[in-house]
C-alpha cells in the first residue's frame, strides 16, 4: 500500500496525527488517577510513609519526575492528534503512546506498593544516609504512635545496625562510613521516650536486639550498653511491658513457664556481663529512676537479677567474680525499707509499700537459694569463715545482704504482735524456720549468717553500739535463751547458744555501764528485772486474757 505524504520537508515523509477509536489511558484518566493516588497518600498510614520515605531509591522524586512526563506526555499526544500535526509516517499510535505512559503510571504505583506493603527496606549501604534521617526526626518529634511505628519497624533492620555499630572500625575516620552512622543511630535509639516505646509495644523488636548480640558473642560498642541500660530501666519501670506478664505459670500462662523477654533480656550472663564492661548493663538503671519504684517494681528487678544468677551458675561462673551482680546485690540491698517507721504500729496496719518491699527483698533471698540448689551440684563453698574480700563468693553475698535483712528488721521493737510478726514470721520463718529439711546452700548460707551475727556480738563488749544491740534483741526476741531448748534438733540451736553464752556473762555489766544501749537489747515481750537480775520474756497465755512470764536468770535461776 503506497502512502501518500502531506509535507515533505528535506525530504522526510510526514503524514497528519491520526486519532484512536479507542481510548486507553487519556488525560481525563491520568487525572482521574492522579488525583486518587494524592488522596491515598494523604490518608496513609505513618507506618508506610516512613517505608516509602527510606526506599534504596528516592521515590518521591521518582514519582513527581513520573507524573510530569506521563501527564505532559498523556495531554500532548491527545493535542496532537486532535490539530492533527505533522507526525513521521513510523511513529506509534496513539493507543499505542497511551499504552506506554499507562504501563508507566503503572509501574510507580507498583514500586510504592513493593516497598510499602511486600518488601519494607532495610537499614543498608543504599540508603543509611536518609533511614538515620528519618529515624532521627521521627525520635526528635517524640510522637508517641510514630515511636511505636518506628519501634516495630526496626525489627527489620537491627541486625544490620547493631552488626556494623559493633564491628566499626575505630581507626576510620571517614564521617560517611556506613558503621558510623549505625553507631550514631543505635545511640539515638537509646533515648528514654524510644526505649520507653520499645519497652511498651514492641517486644518482638527487644527479642531482636539479644538474639543479634548473642550471635556475636561480643559487644564492642559502648553504645548498645547504653541503649540496653535504658531499655531495661523501661521494662522495669513501665508496668505495660512484657516483664509483667512473665509472672509465675500459673499466673501467666505460657508466657510466664518460658519467659521469653526475661531470659532474653538478663538470662545471658556472660554478655550481660559484656556490656558491663563497656559501660553499663542491664541493671545499672539510673538511681533516680529506682528511687521511685514501687514493690511491684522491685520485684520485676529482683526477678531478673534472679533470672542472670541462675545463667551464673549454669554457665559455670560461680567462681568468677562478677561486677554486675555485686552491684545488683548492693541495689537491692539498698532497698532494704527503714523498718523503725513501724515502731508502735498496729499489726492490722502493716499492709504498706513498707512491708511489701521487704517481702519482696526475702523472697528474692529465698529464690537465690532455690536457684542454687536447683542446680544439680550446689557450687562449693571452699571456706565457711571467709576473713578476707579475696575469699568471698556468693554465699557471702548472700548472706550479708541476709543479715542486713535481719538488721533491718531488729529496728522494730514495739508492740509486742508487730515485733514478732517482723522479726519471727517474715525474716526468721521465710529463710530458716522452716518444715522442710535443710539443703545444702541453706546450711552455708545459715552458717555465714550466724558468723556474721556473731562477729558483730563479740565486738559489743569492746565497743557497745546501737547496731549490734538490735542483733542481740533480734536473737533473743526469737530465739529466747531458755537453756532446757539448746538442742541441735533446733534449727536455731548454735546462734542461741553463743547468745545464752554471751548475755550471760556481759548483759549485767553492760547494764551497770551503759543502761540505755542494754534497753535497746530488749525487743517485743521482753524486759529486764533488776532486782532478781533476770530477762523475763512475756507472752499471751492459753487462757484467755492472761499473760504468761518466763524467766531467764543471769546469775543463778531462783
């Protein structure tokens, strides 16, 4: 077929822009389109903006590059065809143009639902530079929904970040090198609102975190302690997080039996320790943050101190000294509540943030003790009477952090129900005066408490204190002195009877010298006779509405 020409200028053969029957993708539907993509982005959610924000490539400026070219292109082969100007006898269609600009539109909502729906992006070489931009004024606004977005987000991308933050080169100075801007941003990830957002809602991102550091079996970076430190001072402080629900089993069903977050977060001791090293562990939370929390709190924490004591031994470290458990005993130890406060409280009234507390701290002694002989083994205890600091071990720690319970619990002298209930029923009966047969932990960490009650006894003839005449009032309130019970069937049997030994042969000259500290020896029932020279301990009858009286002699029973 022979085509005629309309224009032949330098001899090119151009034919009028003959239109299409058939409209495909005109400018009517580009701005159809265009419009519902506009209104689509407007109503989207954070979470894929943010996707989309951080694509290897820069699909913003993709897009509107895109959207000029196909609506330019849509309006002016629709022109040309309608003037029905010159076009070369070749040239496509225009069904044809407009296929190929609606395969284009085509093609960039494609790429925007790749990377925010299918295949979200990833911290990597192709694009750190604008994710740590993102990231950083998402953490600077402190948007509590975009946090949490964020949080979840980086599930993806931790295992890179934290893998070039801990292997960065400290000799490289290049401030575009990837792992410094991974440092950075593990570092900006460490801050108290983000933790806080992790903490909350986002625990699959956390478990993360300590399985990527358990796989590199060594932290390197200063920064991830940081970040870890404030994270678990979130889990704790936060009463949301999954820490909460880890509870005994049967309290919190599964999740209480394998405590995932828990053994994740403090059940590795040995990088628990690690990050120590670098600056901060998991327990090292900031004093004024601990200074607010409440028993539940401090439960959580002596939970997962417990959790990282059970890692210590099964990881055979019993025998290595470790920084971070000496400074989590002291923290706990440091919450030992002023117990003075409930001298002359009714026993009706105890039910406080007080007394709460302090059970937590004994039921915290008791789990140690549960831990260690849970364990097939119980680790050693190479000498009973340690002198030196050198010698100490874990059952010394143990039992000074008991005996500084015992301490605390002599502050209550009065009344009578309230002393017992303290001294006798929470710290007495919950470590020691129990039905069941002794362990082996049990008996050494009884023996060190006794030694260090004793050590403390022998010294108050040479320097008499307030501190050890609340041992001694402690010991006689309950165990009494009566020498008829002095009996090794008696779990108590050898601290009572250095005590018998001792009060015997210094009470009266110590109340001859310094009346006011051997009144402060008496606690609960008891008092001192001066004139038949004997402690008589007093104490509710089987009949009713009766007291009883027992007599302790110091020179000789009448």
């Amino acid at each position: 077929m022979r085509i005629i020409c309309d224009w032949e200028p330098l001899g090119l053969c151009l034919v009028k822009a003959g239109s299409s029957t058939e409209t495909i993708f005109g400018f009517s539907e580009f701005l159809s389109g265009f419009a519902l993509l506009v209104i689509v982005y407007t109503i989207t959610d954070f979470k894929y903006k943010f996707r989309v924000s951080v694509a290897p490539i820069n699909l913003n400026i993709m897009t509107f590059i895109f959207i000029i070219f196909i609506g330019m292109g849509t309006l002016l082969s629709q022109l040309w065809v309608a003037k029905e100007w010159p076009t070369f006898v070749w040239n496509f269609s225009q069904v044809v143009w407009q296929s190929i600009f609606a395969f284009l539109f085509l093609f960039i909502i494609s790429l925007w639902i790749w990377f925010a729906f299918i295949s979200p992006p990833k911290f990597s070489k192709n694009n750190y530079k604008i994710f740590s931009k993102k990231v950083y004024r998402a953490v600077l606004r402190g948007d509590v929904y975009e946090l949490n977005v964020i949080s979840e987000e980086l599930n993806y991308s931790l295992p890179m970040l934290i893998h070039h933050s801990n292997n960065r080169n400290k000799d490289n100075i290049d401030k575009h090198d990837i792992s410094l801007y991974a440092e950075d941003m593990v570092l900006l990830l460490a801050n108290r609102r983000f933790c806080k957002s992790l903490a909350i809602s986002s625990p699959s991102t956390i478990l993360c975190i300590f399985d990527t550091l358990s796989k590199s079996n060594v932290v390197n970076s200063s920064s991830i302690s940081i970040l870890i430190a404030n994270l678990s001072s979130e889990l704790i402080t936060n009463k949301e997080s999954q820490l909460y629900h880890e509870d005994e089993g049967y309290k919190s069903g599964l999740l209480g039996y394998i405590k995932p977050l828990s053994k994740s977060v403090y059940g590795n001791f040995r990088l628990v320790e690690d990050l120590s090293s670098k600056g901060r562990s998991p327990f090292d939370v900031d004093y004024k943050v601990k200074d607010n929390w409440d028993d539940e709190q401090l439960k959580v924490f002596c939970q997962a101190v417990t959790i990282c004591f059970e890692s210590y031994i099964e990881q055979g470290c019993w025998y290595q000294h470790s920084f971070t458990l000496y400074r989590a005993f002291d923290d706990i130890k440091g919450f030992i509540p002023n117990l003075y406060e409930l001298n002359g409280s009714n026993i009706s009234l105890l039910n406080s943030q007080i007394i709460n507390k302090f059970q937590v701290i004994l039921d915290f002694l008791r789990g140690l003790i549960d831990v260690i002989d849970g364990q097939n083994n119980a680790p050693i205890c190479f000498q009973l009477r340690n002198k030196s600091l050198q010698s100490q071990d874990m059952y010394c720690k143990i039992a000074t952090l008991y005996t500084e319970c015992i301490h605390a619990a002599a502050y209550v002298s009065n009344p009578v129900d309230t002393c017992w209930f303290i001294q006798h029923n929470l710290v007495w009966s919950e470590l020691f005066d129990n039905n069941n047969e002794q362990s082996k932990a049990q008996k050494i960490i009884m023996h060190k408490v006794r030694r260090n009650v004793y050590d403390n006894i022998l010294k108050f003839g040479q320097y008499p204190n307030y501190r050890t005449a609340r041992y001694i009032g402690f010991c006689l309130n309950v165990l009494w002195i009566k020498s008829h019970v002095v009996h090794k069937k008696d779990i108590g049997w050898a601290l009572r009877k250095v005590v018998v030994a001792w009060v015997k042969q210094n009470y009266l000259t110590l109340f001859e010298t310094n009346r006011v500290i051997a009144e402060a020896c008496l606690h609960g029932g008891l008092s001192f006779d001066e004139e038949k020279k004997a402690i008589i301990k007093t104490f509710q009858s089987f009949t009713p509405g009766k007291l009883s009286e027992d007599y302790f002699y110091l020179i000789n029973e009448q």
